[in-house]
C-alpha cells in the first residue's frame, strides 16, 4: 500500500512537470523563432530539435511502461540536473540578447559574448540542452532514453557546433579563433572562467 501511495504521488508529480516542461520549452521555442533571422528551414535546426522533443516523450513513455522500481535519489539528482539544464539556458539566451538566433547563422551577431555562461562553456545553450535531457530521463529512470541522449542527440549537436562556429571563425576571424582557443565547447575548463566582462 505504501509503496502504491509513493509511486501515485510521484506519477502525478511527474506528470505536472512533464507538462510544465512542455509548455515551457514550446513557448521558448515560438519565442525564439520569432526574434530569428527569417530564412528556410536547415536540416541542422530541425533535425536536433524534433529529436529533443521525441525523447523527451520517449523517457515519459518509458517511465509509464516500465516495470522496474524506481530509485528515488537518482530520480532527486535528475530533477537537479533538469533545472540546472533550464537555467543554463536561460542565461545564455539573455546574456545573447539580441544575437540570439535558433538558426545556424552569423548573420545576426554582431560581435562575441564572453560574459555570464559564456565565460565558462562557448556553447552553454547547447550543454542546457544535454543537461534538460539527461536530467528528465534520471527523474523517471528511463535509461534507454538517456543513452539515446548520448547517442544521437549529443552528436547531432556536436555537429552543429561545428558548423556553426565555422561561420563564426570567417566572421569574426581575429576574436573567435583566440576565444576557442581559451574556453571549452561544452565542459567548463578545471583553469576556471574566461578573465572577460563582454566580447568585443
């Protein structure tokens, strides 16, 4: 009976976060989308974002068709690792102000932020991405998903680093290439924070 109780309370609790993850990753999205530069759609932006969504919804499915009994704490350090994620890219969004684009373009950004997560990680939207995922398996102890996460969603991102930062070394040839050199892609450097307060 107890155990019936705790896993009643937890499926609702899960689910209202589900929901709330849902509606805030749609409106960010939309949000976004409106403030990008207008141009078709590219492979490299979809692709990754269709692929978040599937597994988010792969982990909610999972959970409800397992029959594995949980474990709560790594359920408890998901649910940390998942905010920390929505954090993460909420600050990058707002310390990229106005550059912010969803599209892989370096045609909207005027010059390279260094300042906030930038300063730790040159791609902190990207890891928030990684860690949202990674964290909303481990709430639900869907580790299918989460290996999923590692294998398809890590390197279609990777790949859009990539390309993006090509764009971004044409353009700003001077400024990123010293930047890249200085601070990590995606796991913040032992050496600590770039010694900056904004790109030039």
């Amino acid at each position: 009976m107890h155990r019936f109780l705790t896993e009643t309370v937890f499926s609702s609790l899960y689910g209202i976060i589900t929901v709330l993850f849902a509606c805030e990753r749609m409106t960010a999205t939309i949000s976004a989308a409106r403030k990008s530069v207008k141009q078709p759609p590219q492979l490299l932006t979809t692709i990754p974002l269709l692929t978040y969504c599937l597994l988010a919804f792969a982990a909610v499915i999972e959970y409800f068709i397992g029959s594995r009994a949980l474990n709560y704490w790594i359920s408890a350090c998901g649910f940390a690792i998942f905010m920390t994620g929505i954090k993460l890219r909420t600050a990058a969004i707002k310390e990229f102000a106005d550059n912010w684009n969803i599209h892989i373009t370096a045609k909207s950004i005027k010059k390279i932020i260094t300042s906030g997560p930038y300063c730790f990680v040159r791609h902190p939207y990207y890891l928030a991405v990684i860690l949202e995922l990674t964290g909303f398996s481990l709430i639900s102890n869907s580790y299918f998903t989460l290996t999923a996460v590692a294998l398809i969603q890590l390197p279609l991102l990777l790949m859009r680093i990539d390309r993006e930062e090509k764009e971004l070394e044409d353009k700003f040839p001077g400024i990123y290439l010293p930047y890249k050199k200085t601070v990590n892609a995606l796991l913040p450097a032992l050496r600590g924070p770039l010694r900056q307060t904004k790109g030039r």
